[in-house]
C-alpha cells in the first residue's frame, strides 16, 4: 500500500478534513503556506504521468474538490495554488498522484 492508502485506511493519522468514494482530503503534514492540504485519489495512480485517458473525470473531481475545499477554509477569495508534482525533477517525494492546495498567504512565482 502507499503512504496515503495507508491514510485512507486509517493505518497511519492524519488530520482528514473530507472523503468519499473517489477521494481523501487531509492536512500536509509539512504545511508550507498557512493553508496546505492535500487531495488524494483513492484510486492509487502512481503520478500524473502515469494517468490515464480513463482517469480524466476523476482528475477533474481532484480539482473541482480542491476549489471546494478553498472556499472551505477560507481562502477562495485571498487565492490559492494548486500544484502537482510529478516525478524527480517536480519535486515529487510520495509515488501517489496527489493535488497540494496552498493558500493563506502571497505565494512567489516562479517556485524554486
Ligand atoms: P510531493 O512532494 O508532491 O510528493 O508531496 C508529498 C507531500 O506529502 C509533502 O508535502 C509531504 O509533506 C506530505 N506528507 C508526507 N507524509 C505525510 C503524512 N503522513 N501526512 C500528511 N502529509 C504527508
């Protein structure tokens, strides 16, 4: 299993703020902005190079949940970043597909 399947089974804790069939939203644990959560298939892509045409609905999910979730807390309107990282030079550390949503301060552009 991977580390956010092991979430989604409640093998190891996390702050969760949302699920449902499709998803889990929790707090990072390595919150880099004031607001950092994570939206997380259940469904165990490995990355965003990996998806397939199949997955596109539930990308799309990933992304409409995430605005949801920013209007959740607060941020809708101050504005926020979603951002995936996908392999080694993206900066990705878990191999599961996985949507950060940033907010709760001014975020620089470009990122590091
Ligand atoms: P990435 O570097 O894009 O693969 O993002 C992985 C994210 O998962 C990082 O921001 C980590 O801080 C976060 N993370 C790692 N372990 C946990 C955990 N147990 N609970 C919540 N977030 C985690």
């Amino acid at each position: 299993m991977t580390l956010f399947e092991k979430i989604a089974a409640r093998q190891i804790p996390a702050k969760i703020i949302q699920e449902d069939d499709d998803l889990i939203v929790f707090h990072d644990i390595n919150p880099q902005a004031p607001v950092h959560v994570l939206v997380v298939p259940k469904k165990p892509i490995t990355r965003l190079n990996h998806a397939k045409e199949e997955d596109g609905k539930l990308l799309g999910k990933l992304l409409l949940k995430a605005r949801e979730i920013a209007g959740l807390l607060g941020i809708a309107e101050s504005g926020f970043r979603v951002v995936i990282n996908s392999g080694r030079d993206g900066g990705e550390s878990v191999p599961h597909l996985h949507v950060h949503l940033l907010g709760g301060r001014p975020l620089a552009w470009p990122p590091g």
